[in-house]
C-alpha cells in the first residue's frame, strides 16, 4: 500500500482520570495502528500523556499499550514525531531510545510535499501570560525537576495528576476560539510576515480550528482525545481535520 499522508494529533491526555481512560488509550493506540498503514509520517504534537516524568527506574503507569504500539510502529520503519507539551515535557532519553520517536523540544518549521509547515504544541507561542510562562520556565529547571524526581512516585505521579484532573474540570474540556484575538493566530498573523508559512498546526487549546491567517496560510488548532477525538490529515495537497471514530 503506498503511503501518501501525514497525520498530525494532540492532547490525548492519555491517564486522565476523566471519562474511561483505558478506552480512550485503545482508540488512541487503534488510530496510531490505522495512520501507520497510510502515514509518510506522524506528528504528536503535545499532551499526548496526561503527565510525564522519566525516573531513573520507573515508568508512570496508564501508557503501556500506547508504547508498545509505538516502539512497534517505529520498528517497521513508520517515521513518529514526538513534540513535549505543557504536561510531558520531562523526557529526558526515554520515549527516544526505548519507543524510536523523533523527540521535538522546540517548534520545528520542515517542508512536505513542497508546503512549508510550523508545528508546535502552542503553549508557548505568540504573547504567553507572565504568570503562566513563569510557571512554564520554572516546570523546565532542571532542579526543579530533580527535586521532584527525588519525590516517590507514588506521591508525585498522584500529585501531578489531581492538580492536572482539578485544572481540566475547571477550565472544561475545550476553549473558545478567540479569533483574531486568539494568541495563536496573532503569533501566526506576525510570523507569517516574514516567513513564507502554508500551514501553521498546533495543539493545546483543545478546540478543533481551521482558518486562514491570510491569503497564502492557514492556521490549525488540533482537537483532543478525552471527547473529540479529532486529528489532522495532510494527503499532499491541502491539510483537513477528521474524527477518530469509537473500536
């Protein structure tokens, strides 16, 4: 089967204690196997784990299938790109050496198929509050990080899912789209100025979004796994949001 796509997807959240997570781990793990037979290649672009840490001797629980199928997946060759969101950014070696994902720490600007694309997870992109970037900056200190790796597991991998639980049922599940006042369009509208961007593809706000940043870009906002499950597909020509349907 010739392979002509590329996929791109984001916060799945996976291990979020809302909804059924097991089986929102199979539909996750049944699109990455489905995407595989048709992908060039696949773009996970943040969040896919609800939370993440890397401890020398110990893997967080509520992820094995999605692992395996990626380990899996990268064995035959399927070419999988991982970019760190807000709530799995501490990979340290791990998901590459043992999983073969591309691991991505910065927003990557590549050309497929003769259109230009800049992909990042959007948290920290465009105008980022002061409050949250302080938050941000303080999350990717590598001293704040080995204190709380010194932190067993059993209290910090809870820890960081109760706060991640209380801060999603709080905010809801998706955000509106703001329009031109959207912090991601305004950085898109601004970039887009100087560099020559046919597509801009982000996660993050959980909102399925496609719409032009001017005549020549557009701007995508991936949906989410925990109700949506909404995904994008490039095939070449254009780029399209669809829907991961139920196993």
């Amino acid at each position: 089967m010739a392979k002509t796509d590329y996929y791109f997807a984001a916060d799945a959240h996976l291990a979020l204690d809302v909804g059924n997570a097991a089986e929102r781990e199979q539909r996750f793990v049944h699109w990455l196997e489905d995407a595989a037979q048709h992908a060039k290649a696949i773009y996970l672009l943040g969040d896919i784990f609800d939370f993440w840490c890397e401890y020398k001797n110990v893997v967080p629980k509520g992820y094995v299938r999605t692992l395996g199928k990626l380990a899996e997946l990268t064995d035959k060759g399927v070419e999988i790109h991982f970019f760190t969101g807000n709530h799995d950014l501490w990979t340290f070696g791990y998901l590459a050496k043992e999983t073969g994902v591309i691991v991505h720490h910065e927003p990557l600007e590549i050309t497929l198929e003769g259109k230009t694309f800049y992909l990042a997870h959007g948290d920290m992109t465009g105008a980022v509050p002061k409050g949250y970037k302080i938050l941000r900056t303080m999350f990717a200190s590598p001293i704040f990080q080995c204190c709380f790796s010194a932190i067993h597991p059993r209290w910090g991998v809870r820890f960081a899912h109760r706060w991640s639980h209380s801060s999603r049922l709080t905010k809801g599940i998706k955000t509106p789209f703001r329009g031109d006042d959207e912090q991601l369009m305004a950085f898109a509208k601004t970039y887009a100025q100087t560099h020559a961007i046919d597509y801009f593809i982000f996660g993050h706000r959980h909102t399925p979004i496609a719409t032009p940043v001017n005549n020549t870009s557009q701007l995508f906002i991936l949906g989410e796994w925990i109700e949506g499950c909404e995904y994008a597909v490039f095939d070449g020509n254009k780029v399209t949001i669809r829907k991961a349907y139920t196993i």
